[in-house]
C-alpha cells in the first residue's frame, strides 16, 4: 500500500509522541515514577538518494554506510532512489537541564538516567517506528541496531562507526555541529537522537546549509565567539581544534563508579554531557552574530580533523 509522503510522516510522529508519553520514556527515578527522560521530539527527513551520503565517506570513514548499503541486509535489491532517512532528536527535560547546568564534575541525576534509558527510550522508539511502518507493509531498519552496524578506530578519527544519528541528522536538516562534536539543532545539542531507514517516500527536509557547512551553527566557526564547552569539559577534552573523543571515552568510564555509589540503581551506569549545558548551544540554535571576533588564542581554522560521528 503506498502513503503520501506527508501523512506516513504524520503517522510516524504521531505514534513516536503517543510512545514519548507513555511508560518507554519515564527515566527510571524510583522516588519520582513517570518522572520523563526526554522531551518533546523533533524530526527531519532526508533522502536516501542524496549525494551527501557519499560525502561521510570523506568526512568520516570510507566504512561509513549510505542509506542503500544500511537496508542491504534487509533487500539487497532496494535501490537508493527507494529509501528515505527518518531522524529524531529527543531533547533533555527543563528539569534535567536545571540539574546538569548547575554540575561541575560529575553529570546530574536527571542526565545519568538519561543516558541510562536510552535502549528503552531511544531504540525503543525506533523500533516502534519499524513497527507502525510493519503495520503498514512498509518495510523499514534501524542501522545502528542491524548486523552491519560497527564501531572502528583509526588515528584521523579516533573512535568512528558505520552508521552514525548526528550525520544521519545534518543530512536530514536538523543542524550542523559544534565545536565539542554535537548536532547543534533547533531544540539545542542536549538530546539523544536515533533514525531509521524507510523503504517509502517521506517529505525531504530542506537544509538550511551548505552540503559542507559542518558547523555553521557553531559560535566558534561562525563568528570567533563563545568556545564555552572547552571551559565545561571537567578533563580537558575539548579544545579549540575540536574534541579528544578518547580522553572524553575515557571520562566516561571513571563516571561509572560515582554514578554506581550515588544511584545504586544504575549498575554500569556511565554519562558525562557537561560540554552540553550551561553553553549557548545547549537548548537552542545560537543566533548567528554580524559581527566577526578576534580569537584571543591561536587557532587553526582549518576543517577539523574528521567530522566526527
Ligand atoms: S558552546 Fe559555543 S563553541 Fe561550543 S559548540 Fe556551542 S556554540 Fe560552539
Ligand atoms: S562529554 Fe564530558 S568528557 Fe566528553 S567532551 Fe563533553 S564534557 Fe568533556
């Protein structure tokens, strides 16, 4: 049965908010039940035929995945011209982004079960989104959860994969990235993202940049300005030529500990996120300034090395 791109879209959100405001999204406080992890969604399409696929072979690995070669283990027959790219960013809560603004070291409780409900909350939604599309005798995969789906190394990148949400998102017109690696959105880079791929045409989503414009939303690259989340990052990770994502990885896994002693709970618990709050970025798109600075520091404008996933 075929849709129109419109109203299979319309269709998708509607149960992805109907799934939001059920039980897959309470974050687990056992002294604050229905307590919710994330916040309203937002959504972008992007074609599967867009040449800008190709590109994150360049700019992030030649392993990366195009939309045609993530659905090959699905039907090896669909061609690009056949699949569209569904995005969601699911933004912090009000109330997690209060805590997390307020924390110096250590992540906040509210961003801890967060991280902590993504395979319920965040899979969980895409997998619900496959199956509202079953149900519909659409056929749709999630890649990060598919047998094609792997984490590399490698001395440009450092820590990449072959499907990644926050490319799958700038594709999709969500935004572009920022200094300390985020998807810079609407709704601000505090968010946990996930996407799907739909073999059925939904409504493209218009970029507001330029194919390469990695990180027009970005104070830093825009205007000189800001450079804040290199002061949030409690480890020194971010610096002005971009994030140290093995320092960052390596940030992360000393949490576990803290987040073990403070919320027994939350047993191999690990989340950080600092970089994400207090910061002009954190719920919403900076206004892009008229006026250039003059960095203070010495800096290499040149594009970072690699566009990280
Ligand atoms: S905090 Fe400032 S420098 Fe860092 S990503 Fe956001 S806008 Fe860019
Ligand atoms: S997540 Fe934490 S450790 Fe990693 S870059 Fe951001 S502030 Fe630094």
């Amino acid at each position: 049965m075929s849709y129109s791109p419109l109203s299979l879209a319309a269709s998708l959100e509607a149960a992805a908010v109907e799934f939001l405001a059920g039980p897959g999204n309470d974050n687990g406080n056992p002294l604050r039940p229905g307590e919710k992890a994330f916040g309203q969604p937002i959504f972008g399409y992007a074609a599967g035929a867009d040449l800008i696929w190709e590109t994150f072979k360049t700019a992030v690995d030649p392993a990366f995945l195009t939309p045609k070669m993530a659905f090959s283990g699905l039907n090896p027959e669909a061609m690009a011209s056949e699949l569209w790219v569904m995005v969601f960013v699911l933004p912090q809560t009000g109330k997690t982004m209060r805590e997390h603004n307020r924390a110096t070291q250590w992540p906040s409780e509210g961003w801890v079960r967060s991280r902590y409900a993504h395979p319920k909350t965040v899979d969980g939604l895409a997998l619900r989104l496959v199956d509202v599309l079953a149900e519909r005798g659409v056929k749709a995969v999630v890649p990060d959860l598919s047998p094609g789906f792997k984490t590399l190394t490698s001395e440009a990148f450092q820590i990449a994969s072959t499907w990644s949400h926050r490319h799958a998102g700038f594709a999709a017109g969500l935004g572009t990235f920022g200094l300390c690696d985020g998807l810079i959105t609407k709704v601000g880079k505090a968010h946990r993202m996930g996407s799907l791929i739909v073999n059925h045409p939904l409504p493209v989503t218009e970029r507001d940049y330029g194919d390469h414009e990695y990180h027009k939303h970005c104070l830093w690259f825009n205007s000189g300005s800001c450079g804040l989340c290199v002061a949030r990052c409690p480890v020194g990770a971010i610096t002005l030529q971009g994030r140290d994502k093995t320092k960052c990885a390596a940030y992360l896994k000393i949490t576990t500990p803290y987040i073990e002693a403070t919320w027994p709970d939350l047993v191999g618990g690990y989340a950080c996120g600092l970089c994400q709050s207090r910061v002009p970025c954190a719920v919403r798109s900076p206004k892009i300034p008229t006026q250039k600075f003059t960095p203070k520091v010495s800096l290499n404008k040149e594009p970072l090395p690699g566009i990280r996933p």
